[in-house]
C-alpha cells in the first residue's frame, strides 16, 4: 500500500462526507486539514438518516465504535390508502439513526485538532506541485490534495462550472419530525415498526421513525421523521413560498422556524385531504415543518487536477433512495483505494478515480429522477417494484426477512 506521510490534504467541508474522506487520507499517512463554513459545530443539522452500507464502511471495518447500538429498525415496508388501509406490506428491514450521532461519532475519530471551524472557502489556485485555498478569513492553504466535499451549495462546483445549471424537479419536499408521545397509540401502532408511504395524486409521503433527541431508540421515546413531496411551479409560486420570514428568497431550503406561517397553516388543512389519515395527524402535530427545493446537479468532471469533487458537491441527488450520505462514502472509500495502489502521482491517481465516480453519480441521479416523475408526475409507483426501494446502487442491498 503506498503511503502518503509529508504530504498534505485538505478538506474543504465537515460534514459526513468530508470527515469520512479526511479520516481515509489520514490512514495513509496524509497531514488532513478541515476546513468547515459554519462557526459552530454540525451537531444539530438534520434529523434522521437511512443507515446504508455505504455510510456505515468506516464503523464497520476501521473504527471502534459501534454507532448501530444508537439506531431505530423497522421489519416492514407499508403502504397506506385514503382510509388507512394497509394496501401493501412486506417484510424488509431498514434502520434509521440520528444525523448527530454519525456527525459525532465521525468527529471523535478524527479529533478536534485539524478540524477548523468558521472557515468559508472562497477560491483556489493550483499548479504541477499543489493547491492554493483562499478563505473569507484572510486565511490561504496550500496543500498536495484537496477535496471539495462542501455539499449541496458547493463554492467548489460553482467555481469551477458557475454556469451549470441547477434541474429543478418541479415540486418541494416538506420536512418534519414529530415526537411518538405527540402521536395516537393507533397510528404508532400503524407505523411504529415500518418503513411507511401514502401515495396519491401527484404526490406521496414517506414516513418511519428515528433515535429521539436525547439519541433514545425506545419505543415511546423516538421522533417520526418524514418528507411530504407537493408539486409546486417553477417561478413566482415557489419564488414566494421559498421567501422566508425576515423577506430573503433561499433556493435550497428553509430552515425550522423560518417557513411563512400561512403556508404552515395550509399545509396542516390540506394534509386530511391529500394523505392517509395517520400521516396527516403526523404532519398537523409538527410544530416547525421546514422546506427543501428538490432539484438535481450533475457535475462533468470529478477530478480537476490534485482537487477531488465528492458526494453532493459532485452530484446532489433527490432524496428519494435515501443515499446522499452513502454517495459521498463511498467516493471517499474510492479514492482511498486508488491513492493506496497507486505510485504517489496525485493528478494521475485522480484520473483513473474519476470514471467509475462520475458513472455512478449519473445512474443514482437517473434513478432517483425516475422515481420523482413516477410519483409527482406519471402516477405510475408501484408498491411491488423494487426499482423504487431506498439504496444507492439497487434494492438488494436490503436485507430480507421471513414472514
């Protein structure tokens, strides 16, 4: 395995993919520096994710700790009617665990030193020998490798392709998550122990439950975590619902707490007439429900000489494999195993790194875009097809049970 000790990395983003890729380059000798936008630490981002494979490589083989024990299961996949009825189900298993935990977990690994807080990434430079950061602060890196893995706002992407478009799906997905003890035992008792979906018209709602605040797994003590996806027009209408309370338009997402009040307010009354009864109960008892613009982003090239592009600042996928996360492990475990069989040659490790990256970016962008029009658009989801199951890659990857 070549070895990488004297040479430098740095990684711009730390999020999960960031910190996955900086702990690989660190097992090979690498000095890894991270450089994270946000002043505070990441811990409150988010609500639940969908343990893949993929994500949870690291843990598996290399690390000590064993994050599965903080993680929800679910050993159904349900689908519901306008009267509640259970219309489809079958035994699939899938777990679900705090978007914190893997964040802290990822940390620890790492360690606090190299990990650097409140630096927005501006610009860069590079030549046969390296990569030269700049950064709002005033501060400047130079480093052997750098990855770009800054997410789906990428400084990086927009860079190097300020002019690459941004694919609008044509719809919204709202967000929430709401406390078990906020919800009827009947509809826990419906949902509590399945991965759920209510499809009607022009939309549908994926519904399962995640570790509660304090990380608890017990039933009682969990969060219902869901997305509800609405059609919305392109122009004024979303222009308007994606204006946030203090008047600022925010292309991508609004935050908890942020969303304008009369749309909270019509999302509450329309959810009865557009849902199964216990997701509508789910949606009216969310306190904050938040807002993320679907769109795609496909980037041409990967690799731009000792830069990687990786995970969502590479290619930011709809959420509907649930495998945004898992994408961007598995580009770092990539590039790992490249760098450790190569001969040193960064640029050239980087090339051959690309191709297999860039086909697996598109074919995850194509799945989940399928997936979108069948459910928003086509009207044509199948409960029974296992094209539409969560995975980065194809539905075997879940694991299977016996009735």
């Amino acid at each position: 395995m070549t070895t990488y000790t004297g040479a430098r990395a740095a990684v711009v983003g730390g999020s999960i993919g960031g910190l996955v890729s900086a702990l690989l380059l660190k097992r090979l000798g690498f000095d890894v520096q991270i450089f994270e936008r946000t002043s505070t630490p990441l811990e409150n981002r988010g609500g639940g994710i969908v343990l893949q494979p993929e994500t949870m490589r690291w843990f598996d083989e290399v690390s000590d700790q064993d994050v599965a024990d903080l993680s929800t299961t679910t050993t159904r996949l349900r689908y519901f009617d306008q009267d509640n009825r259970i219309v489809h189900d079958e035994p699939v298993r899938w777990s679900y665990i705090s978007w914190g935990v893997i964040y802290r977990a990822l940390l620890s690994d790492f360690g606090d030193r190299g990990y650097h807080l409140g630096q927005n990434f501006v610009g860069f430079d590079q030549d046969a020998d390296g990569v030269d950061l700049r950064f709002t602060s005033g501060r400047e890196e130079r480093a052997d490798l750098v990855v770009f893995a800054d997410g789906i706002t990428s400084t990086a992407r927009r860079r190097l392709y300020p002019d690459l478009p941004r694919h609008y799906s044509g719809y919204v997905g709202w967000r929430g998550t709401v406390a078990e003890t906020d919800l009827s035992g009947e509809t826990v008792d419906l949902v509590g122990d399945s991965l759920n979906y209510s499809v009607g018209r022009d939309t549908h709602m994926v519904l399962y439950p995640i570790p509660g605040l304090d990380g608890s797994t017990t039933p009682g003590n969990r969060l219902f975590n869901y997305v509800w996806y609405r059609n919305v027009t392109e122009g004024p209408e979303l222009q308007e619902l994606c204006t946030d309370m203090r008047g600022f338009e925010c292309p991508v997402s609004i935050h908890p707490g942020q969303v304008q009040q009369r749309f909270v307010d019509r999302l509450r009354s329309e959810a009865g007439d557009m849902l199964a009864p216990s997701f509508a109960e789910a949606v009216r008892a969310t306190e904050q429900p938040y807002l993320q613009v679907v769109f795609d982003t496909r980037i041409p090239h990967m690799a731009h000489g000792r830069a990687a592009v990786l995970g969502d600042a590479a290619f930011a996928p709809r959420p509907h494999a649930a495998a945004g996360s898992a994408k961007a492990a598995e580009d770092a475990w990539a590039l790992h195993d490249h760098l450790a069989a190569s001969t040193g040659d960064i640029a050239s490790v980087l090339r051959a790194w690309e191709p297999e990256r860039l086909e697996a970016g598109n074919q995850l962008i194509d799945r989940v875009d399928a997936m979108g029009r069948r459910s928003q658009r086509d009207n044509t989801w199948d409960p029974a097809d296992p094209s539409l199951r969560f995975g980065l890659h194809a539905p075997t990857a879940r694991i299977q049970l016996t009735s």
